[in-house]
C-alpha cells in the first residue's frame, strides 16, 4: 500500500530553457560569439515563412546557413558556459524532490541545442535530463551534417509524452514550464491532459494558454502556482514555506489584466447612403 502511495504522488516537471531558466537567448549569444549579425532579422524572417516549427529556427540556421557552418560543439558549449541564469535552479530541483509527500521528476525540454543546456546546467541538472537539438556532427571535421531531433512545436509534445510513458506518470500529473510561442503546442496539450501550464514572460500567445503567469527573476517562483494549483495551499503557507527556507516574498502582486484595443466600427452602407 505505501508503493501505491509513493506512486500517486509523482509528477513529471518539464521546463524550457532559453528565456525560462536563462535570461539569454542561445541563438543571439552564439551569433555574438561567432560575429554574425542580423540573426534575430534571420529569425523572424523565417518566422514570417512558417518553414520550420516555431522554436526550431537556430537548427535550420545551424545546418542551412553559411555563415553559421563554422559552429562546431566546442562553439556551442562555450556558449552554455555564457549563458546567465535565473537564481536558485539547483535548490529548485532539491524542493521538487520532496514537496509535502510530492515528487517532481525534473526533466529540462528546449528546441535550443542539446550542448549549450547540458553546458549551462552542468553540475546543476543531470545531462541525461536535458533533452535539446540533438546534432549529428562530421567525425573528421566536427562539421553539423544533420539535425537527429528538434524538440518544437508537436516535437516537444512527443518528447513530453515519451517521458510521461517511461516514468508512468498519470496525464494529469504534469507541470510544463515556458516563456515563448513554441511552447503553444506543449501546452494546449498538458491542459487537455489536466495537467498544469505556467508562463514566465508576458508573451501575449502563451498568456492566453496558460493557466498561470508568473514573473520573476528567481527560478523559485513556479513553486508559488504548484503549492496553489496542485496542493492546494493558501498564500500564508506558501510565505511560511519560503520563510522556512530562508527567503521572504516582498513582492507578491496577483494581477488580472484584461487587454482591449478598441475600434470605431465602418460605418454601414444603407446609413451613409440614407445620409447622402
């Protein structure tokens, strides 16, 4: 009975990188690195075109674009290295070990490349719990030959479900964690699971999906909504809670914002020809 227990209470923790437990952009610091310029125009122009899934744009510059054929790993790891992160993201993956009888089972899930993740969170997050682009490299001269896996758009949500399926998790017992448009798919698809969305940018596509927004520096703060949405703890014991743990919560500001623009509708043909 106290294995049945401990299963009820597992839950799968999926969060994105760039922008969710950084505060750099991967494609823009590889690009300083490298003295390439105009990437972000690169981006949105191939954003406008729709000819790869929303989030997968670096890996088709990777393999496709001339100025950024010299990028090799050792390119992609210093980049890693470059990347500034949210505060406490190890004492997160400690608390979600054991949250009040609850375990998170931390996995990292981004369309940024599998070494600048593993790079950045070494010592932090276990490599073989960060699933990014994966690479196929040339044994000779460490040439990116071909993409072995993008995990954007529908690909993050199969990569999602593989993880779900290997630990056994209920549908229900997910937590996705994102900032950008790519993470539409993702998360429409842990919402019909009954599971729980959390944005941290104010990124007006995901606001809509989400079920919580929350911002802020500190990697702590998606506590807040999984100690309200999945344990049911009102806001005095969540401040206990983080006052246990040696940090105050000055600034907690819940918000609903309704965002209007409003336009004086064309006037209809039968009015202006009776004004005529």
């Amino acid at each position: 009975m106290a294995t049945l227990e401990t299963r009820a209470q597992e839950h799968l923790f999926v969060s994105d990188f760039d922008q969710t437990l950084s505060f750099n952009d991967s494609g823009l610091v590889l690009s300083e690195l490298i003295g390439v310029k105009g990437f972000m125009d690169r981006i949105h122009g191939l954003a406008n075109i729709h000819l790869v899934q929303q989030g997968g744009e670096l890996a088709y510059l990777l393999l496709h674009d001339p100025e950024f054929r010299c990028v090799r790993r050792e390119h992609l790891r210093e980049v890693g290295r470059s990347i500034r992160l949210k505060g406490n993201i190890a004492l997160l993956l400690q608390l979600l070990g054991d949250l009040d009888g609850h375990r998170f089972n931390f996995y990292v899930v981004s369309a940024a490349p599998q070494e600048v993740i593993q790079s950045a969170l070494e010592g932090i997050v276990p490599a073989d719990h960060v699933i990014g682009t994966e690479f196929r490299y040339d044994h000779e001269t460490g040439e990116i030959q071909s993409i072995v896996r993008v995990p954007a758009g529908y690909g993050k949500v199969a990569v999602v479900e593989q993880l779900r399926a290997e630990l056994n998790i209920s549908q229900h017992r997910i937590a996705y964690v994102g900032d950008g448009s790519s993470a539409v798919h993702v998360m429409l698809h842990v919402n019909r699971l009954g599971g729980l969305t959390i944005a941290v940018s104010e990124n007006t596509y995901i606001n809509q999906i989400a079920q919580r927004t929350v911002l802020s520096e500190d990697a702590l703060s998606v506590l807040v909504p999984i100690m309200e949405n999945v344990m049911g703890w009102n806001p005095a014991r969540i401040r206990e809670f983080f006052e246990f743990h040696g940090f105050a919560l000055r600034e907690w500001d819940k918000v609903q914002t309704d965002s209007l623009t409003i336009c004086p509708l064309p006037a209809a043909p039968q009015m202006v020809a009776a004004e005529a």
